[in-house]
C-alpha cells in the first residue's frame, strides 16, 4: 500500500493471463503486463470506493 495504492489482486479467473504477461514480460514485451496490473487496480480502486460508500451510508 505504498504510495496510497491498494494491493494488486490477481483473482483466479485471470491467473493464466497473468502468467503469460509475466511470460512476455521476460521476453521484453511488458504491454500485457502493464494491461493487466492496471485493469486489477481499477477493480481494486472501484472496490474500495464501494467500500467506503457503503460505511458512509445512513442506515
């Protein structure tokens, strides 16, 4: 949580992507890499909104 960044969350639907990007990465190609951490931050980013949305909510 550096920086104020969530964790990257790599869920399991999405493992075999993130083993080719790693892949791809190794071979000097980062552009599926960088595509698939920014997507996972998203849905991290959009999960904590939820989050706190939710406890800011009357009840």
């Amino acid at each position: 949580m550096r920086s104020g960044y969530p964790p990257l969350v790599i869920k399991n639907e999405h493992r075999q992507d993130y083993y080719q990007a790693l892949q791809n990465a190794d071979n000097g190609d980062l552009t599926k890499l960088l595509q698939l951490c920014h997507e996972q931050m998203e849905q991290s980013l959009q999960t904590m909104l939820n989050v706190i949305r939710d406890t800011n909510r009357p009840y």
